[in-house]
C-alpha cells in the first residue's frame, strides 16, 4: 500500500530534523501531547523518515487466539453439516464440536467471525434485524397447532418429473412436528386432514388451529362462506380454525420456516441416494426427519433445546369446552348393514360399548372415527358425517334424539 505523507508527517520531518528549542510550545501549536512528540522523536532518530509511517497495531502475538486446527474442525464441521442437509450456522457448529469432542469449543460469535474471514459468509448487510421483528408464541402445547402444505417432485423411470404435496402440522408454542405426510398433489384436501387427524389421534386435540388461506383450510372469504371440510371437522372436534391475513405469510412464520429445514434435507438426501421416485419412499424419510427434528435436533428459537422436550415439560392444552384431560382416540371400521358403528363408551357409561346412529345411507361405509372423552366425530375420507356428545345413559345414540 502506497504511503500518504499528510502535512503533519511534513513539518514533524522538518521540525525533528532540525531541532525544537521550546518543546511546549511546538506541542501547543501542532495541538498534540509531548508524549507524542517525544514518540516520533525516538523513531526518527532510529530509522529517519522511515520511522514516521503508520504502523500496524496489531500486537505480535495473541495468547488466547484460537489454534489452527480448531478453525480447521470449524470449517470441516460446517461442510459435513451443510453436506448432511442441516444447518451450518454458528450456532449448530457449537453442537457438533461438542458432539466431536474438539476442545476448546469457541463462541458462536468467535465462530462467525473465523467463518467471515475465511470468506464462508456472504455479507447480509440489508437482513431485517431480529430485533425488529414481532414475535408470538403460545403459552402451552396444543394451544395452537400451525398447518400448512408445499410442493415436492418425485422422479419417474423415464426422468418425467411429477408434483406431489407435503402437508404438516407444527406445535406453535415447542415446534414440535406433530404430523407430516405426502400425498398425490390432487387431493390435498384429504391429505391435509389426514395428517391433522393422525396428529389429533396422537396428540390430542388442539384448542385452535392456524393456517393460511388455501382452499383446503378455509373458505371464510369466498361469497358463499361455506366452511372448508378441515374446518367443519375441526369445529366439530371443539378446536378453533384461525386463517391468516391474505399475503402475509408472516403469521405463519413457523411453519413456513418449517419446510426451508425440510427442503434442504430432503435435497441432501437426494444428492446421496437419487431422486424419490414414489411416496412410499419418501413417506419413509418424512418419518425418519421427524424423528431428528424433534428429538435430536437443537432448536435455536428453543435454546438449545429439542422440541420433544418442550413439548412434554408443560401441560397440553385443551378445546376451551373440555377443560379436563383426556387422550383422544381414533380408529377405523365399517358401518353395520343398518348403518351404525360401536364407539368406546366413557367413564361411567352403561355399558364398555355403544354405538352410534349414521343413517342408512352410510351402512357399511369405511369410516373413521375420533373420540375423545365424551365427544365423538365420524368422517367418511376428510367429510365429517357425524358429531355429537355421548349420552352415557343410553346403550344407542339415535341420530336424532
């Protein structure tokens, strides 16, 4: 780099050359201290005008620099990551040095800054602050369920390329993924119920629901106001259906995140194995991700911690007309000849059985069933049939008592 000689440089040359009578009053008049002076001073009598140039105030040695081989384990681990399809942020660097056993393990800031200069970081310099932004977050499990579906593509034999849907439902308060499935792109209605409804078989049902404003969710804004069926059925099953405000993708922000984990797994598993070519395998591997992301995946919006376990440390919550717990059930069986089926009868119920009315035009129709505690809800595919609460002194629910 070229050396700028500035007017200062000049007359200090000059002043140092020729000698200063008055040292004070030099220092007054060029306003710097006599430490200074003295400073240049010394360098010029050793090196001459040589000694004027800046120097670099880096000190000669750094003690508690971090070692070679440490920033070498960082980069190695930031590819091993970004090659399994996870995340390779500083933050999940830490887990996997302290996975490794390198010691000492540096700060997620330390590694951000080794990752920067070794240019591993496009600079974001435009990024939104995470300050800036509004964060909500429901107070218990269940309180709200966020539901959402996006596109996948399966490879044919003769490399054709045909859309399939991914439909998944995440727990708002500990991200943890209580359902995931794929599907055939044309019956995504029947998809997204059937991934809610193994969710709500699993985990119980939710006090309310999330979701965009596709079609398969909602209809509140069309003319006819007509309910979609995943809102009708979650209606009959006390939970509430929330939409969010038209492009504002924001309000389901977790969800919506969701699949960028999803994708970038997917797509690493692809460049290890192939293209998916039916859903079955890729059914599989939607299994195999959602046992990794919610029992061994740190979360970084969790601190650190798996989803599983913030969903199991508090007590779920419940539809706001069944306050007291109780695990919902579903099961799938045929309608008699005379058109009704046998549900477990509640606590207390005359009988361990009873069965419930659904009219003859469904006899002997598969259906499935949700119970839970007292009330119960049949669905024929994601079409709810029928929703009533039990009467446990009576063996027959008629279908109009």
């Amino acid at each position: 780099m070229a050396w700028k000689v500035t007017a200062m440089d000049v007359r200090m040359a000059a002043a140092l050359a020729q000698g200063v009578d008055d040292v004070a009053a030099f220092c007054r008049a060029q306003k710097i201290s006599r430490e200074t002076y003295y400073k240049w001073k010394r360098r010029f009598d050793r090196e001459g005008l040589e000694g004027l140039r800046d120097r670099s105030r880096r000190p000669a040695s750094v003690p508690n620099a971090t070692p070679a081989e440490v920033e070498d384990a960082i980069v190695r681990a930031r590819k091993e990551l970004a090659d399994a399809g996870q995340f390779n942020g500083p933050f999940s660097i830490v887990d996997q040095l302290t996975a490794d056993g390198v010691w000492p393990v540096p700060s997620r800031a330390t590694i951000a800054r080794i990752l920067a200069r070794r240019g591993l970081v496009r600079p974001q310099p435009r990024k939104r602050p995470r300050s800036s932004y509004r964060r909500f977050q429901a107070g218990r499990p269940n309180e709200m369920w966020q539901s959402d579906w996006t596109e996948w593509r399966l490879v044919d034999r003769d490399g054709a390329r045909r859309p399939v849907a991914i439909a998944g439902t995440l727990d708002d308060h500990s991200r943890f993924l209580v359902g995931i499935g794929a599907g055939t792109g044309d019956g995504t209605g029947e998809l997204v119920w059937a991934v809610m409804a193994a969710a709500i078989g699993a985990h119980g049902v939710p006090m309310s629901s999330l979701t965009d404003n596709g079609l398969c969710y909602t209809t509140q804004r069309r003319a006819d106001h007509k309910p979609a069926a995943f809102q009708a059925n979650l209606a009959a099953l006390g939970c509430q259906s929330i939409a969010s405000t038209p492009h504002h993708p924001q309000t389901c922000g977790k969800i919506e995140r969701f699949w960028q984990t999803l994708k970038k797994w997917l797509r690493a598993r692809e460049a290890r194995n192939g293209p998916y070519r039916t859903l079955a395998a890729l059914n599989r591997d939607l299994a195999i991700f959602a046992e990794y992301y919610n029992t061994r995946r740190p979360h970084r919006a969790l601190g650190g911690r798996t989803p599983a376990a913030v969903f199991a440390a508090t007590a779920k919550a419940r539809p706001a007309d069944r306050p007291l717990p109780s695990r919902a059930q579903i099961y799938r069986c045929h309608a008699s000849t005379g058109g009704s089926i046998a549900v477990a009868g509640p606590a207390g119920a005359i009988r361990a059985q009873l069965r419930v009315h659904l009219g003859g035009r469904y006899k002997q129709l598969p259906v499935t069933v949700i119970q839970d505690g007292l009330r119960v809800a049949v669905f024929s595919g994601n079409q709810l049939i029928r929703a009533l609460d039990l009467d446990p002194t009576k063996i027959y629910q008629p279908l109009h008592p």
